[in-house]
C-alpha cells in the first residue's frame, strides 16, 4: 500500500533588515527570563553576538555567552558546550547566534540539557542509538549570520563522531528552533569562500529536496512511524522553486561583491526558503556522500574558515559529488531535473548532462575546487568514502533512484574532477 499523507512543519519566521534588533521583544514573548547565547569565536570577533546580548539584556533578561562552538562541530566539541551549559545553567530559552555549526551546537545542548543520556543516544542509527527525547525541548530562537545551512528552519544537528571518521546526524522534530530570525545585515562579514560554500549547500538543499523521492512512491507509514523528511511533496516543491530562482540571480553576485546588500539579502531569502523545503522532503545522495567527504580529510584547508586543522566546508562537501549524483538520478524524474536546470539557467540544454553542466559552471564561477582531487582524495579513497555513505541511509532512502555500492563508486570517481 503506498503512502497517501505528508506532513509539513516550520518554525516561527521573522525576516529582514533589522529583525535582530527585536530579539529582546522575541524572548520575553517566549517567556525567557534566563537566555544561553551559543555562537563561535568567529562570529563573536564580529561584534554582532555582544550587540545582540545587550540588546537583549536592555529587555530585563540574563544572556550567558557560549562563544566555543567549534565549525563543523564534533562530538567533542558538542559535549564541550553540553558540559559548560549544564554548569552555567539552568535556562529558560536557548539563542544561537552563527552559521549552522553555532545553531547546530544550540541545538545539541538544548536536546541533552532537557533530556538524559549522552550524544550517542541520540544520533542517527547505525552510528548512534537514534533514541528520541522524552522531555520538552526549551525554546529555541536561531539567528543565522551565513546564507547556506538552513539549519534556522530543520529539525537536524549535525556533527563529526572523532573516533569513527564519520560525520552524521540527530534528527528529531523537537529540535527544530521556535523561531527563526533572519537579519541579512548579519551575512554582510562572510568571507568570499563562505559564501560560495554555504550557497551552494543552498543550492543543493532546494535541488535534492526538488528531486527527491515523491512522499507517494514511499510504503504507507503509520503515525508513529512518520519522519520529519517525507519525500517531494507539493508544498515543498513551492519552496525549492522559488530559492532556485533567487540563486539564479543572486548567488554570482554575491560571491563576487560580498557588499552588494540586494543580493545578500536575496541569498538569506534563498536559503530560508530552501530550509523550510528540505526541512520536511528531505536531501539524498549528495548530502550522503558529503559526510565521509568532510570526516575523512587529511590536508585540505579552505581560505576564509579556521586553520588550526584540516576541514572540508559542508556546503562544499555537498557540493563536490552533487554534478555526478544528480546525472545518476536524471532518469528517475527526468522533468524535474530539466526545470530545475532551466531555473537556474534558462539557456540549459536537454538530457541527463543538463543540470550537471550547470551546477559544474556555477561551481567554477564561485571559485570552488574543481573536484575531490583537490581537496585530497584520489581512487585509492574510494572504497571508503563508500563506506562513510553507505551509513547515511536515511538520506538515501530519500533518492529518487537507490543507488547500489557500484553506483556511489561511479559518483565518486567520476567527481575527482569537473573541469
């Protein structure tokens, strides 16, 4: 019997020039009277965060700062912010000030100060034991400062497991923020790679959602079986659709003239929309393969982030295999694959090479490396980063076409190099 029902959820939504300067009006809302703020040192060093906190702080209520979230976080450096919050507390509301590593810690420390246990509870099966909470979650306001993550808009956390080389995930609807509070004026800082990194983690976000499997072709689900990521769906679609456009004619700009305010702005649209599409259709190959791309690095040091250790950007992870991966899911729906090229691109041509084509131009544009080779990897790295997808089989389920080992093989090598 095949699935007749999906389901669509969002936070709170407040977007605009200036939205972060309410945050104190947001909180007492919410009822908050002591507030954790999580971000990074790399945000903190902006200003904007220590803004923020007075600006809250003017409204009566007590703002902690946690300014260790570490980009691209780990199971280490979650436990960290878990420790120094348990310590600190207790909260009332939780606000998380950053890119998707800073509201993706938040996330964390709200799910495991609230509940019992420890991370590993919590993550993804096979890695973790994919337990759900058994509390109420505090209230959680995100405020992005990148333009890429839609981590403001999910119910996902993402993080590196240190002793197992592998990147993965808690998902749970509870860990979906109240509210989100989009200020494009925050994004001004980015740095030209990061730009071009969290763009095209938007990108793919509202391309993999777009194409994903559609929520009917899944078997019927009972209530209790049903997942925050429920396959393409008409409302999602909506959203996916319009964040392409706007890419279309923001994304070169914006990497190009960081301080073009219109085409920030474009792009924090772009992304809020793709969040709140790929938050509930959910992403697939490309995502899968992104997290053994990021855990396994050896060398590679992109220009703009930290450089106390080698990483690979999440957005560019995701990046690097999406040309190949979305060539391998032309034939499952061939129609979505063409409008969504001719979105970003109304002069793409026809077939399986359409969207490819475009994603590898735009790709070479923003100044991303040109495939895995350049970050590192080569044909012996195959079979392993193989591996490292194979155990995201929650994105995979979610591919308009299942891909075999062979098939994830193919992506690979076939992604060592573009152009």
């Amino acid at each position: 019997m095949s699935e007749s029902v999906f389901t669509y959820a969002a936070p709170g939504l407040k977007f605009g020039p200036g939205a972060a300067a309410e945050l104190g009006h947001d909180l007492r809302r919410l009822g908050a009277r002591r507030v954790l703020l999580v971000t990074d040192p790399g945000v903190a060093a902006t200003g904007h965060p220590a803004r923020i906190a007075e600006q809250v702080t003017s409204y009566g209520i007590s703002v902690t700062t946690y300014d260790g979230a570490r980009v691209e976080p780990t199971d280490a450096s979650l436990e960290q912010a878990i420790g120094f919050a348990r310590d600190a507390g207790p909260f009332d509301a939780i606000l998380a000030v950053g890119g998707g590593s800073s509201i993706d810690t938040a996330k964390a420390v709200n799910l495991l100060t609230t509940n019992p246990g420890e991370l590993m509870d919590y993550i993804n099966a096979p890695v973790g034991r994919a337990q759900a909470p058994t509390q109420p979650l505090l209230p959680l306001v995100a405020v992005p400062t990148t333009t890429g993550t839609g981590s403001e808009s999910t119910t996902i956390c993402v993080l590196d497991v240190l002793s197992l080389h592998v990147k993965t995930g808690i998902s749970h609807p509870a860990l979906r923020p109240t509210l989100a509070v989009v200020d494009p004026t925050l994004t001004m800082t980015q740095p030209t790679l990061v730009t071009a990194a969290a763009g095209m983690d938007i990108l793919c976000h509202a391309l993999e959602s777009y194409t994903a499997r559609w929520y009917a072709d899944f078997d019927a689900k009972t209530a209790e079986q049903r997942v925050p990521y429920c396959g393409a769906n008409p409302i999602a679609d909506l959203w996916s659709e319009k964040a392409l456009s706007l890419l279309a004619g923001a994304f070169r700009t914006a990497v190009r003239d960081g301080g073009d305010t219109a085409a920030r702005e474009q792009m924090a649209l772009a992304a809020t929309f793709a969040g709140l599409g790929f938050g509930n259709a959910g992403v697939h190959i490309p995502h899968a393969n992104a997290y053994p791309i990021a855990g396994r690095v050896r060398g590679y040091r992109p220009a703009g982030y930290p450089d106390d250790e080698p990483m690979v950007p999440h957005g560019m992870a995701v990046a690097l295999t999406s040309p190949e991966a979305f060539r391998f899911t032309f034939e499952a729906a061939p129609e979505r694959h063409l409008h969504a090229a001719r979105l970003l691109d109304p002069a793409a041509g026809d077939g399986p090479d359409a969207l490819p084509d475009v994603i590898a131009t735009l790709m070479r544009d923003i100044g991303l490396p040109s495939g895995l080779a350049e970050i590192g990897y080569g044909e012996a790295d195959v079979p392993d980063l193989v591996a490292g997808a194979l155990q995201q089989q929650r994105l995979l389920a979610t591919a308009p076409r299942s891909p075999t080992e062979e098939d994830l093989a193919a992506v690979f090598r076939e992604s060592m190099e573009h152009w």
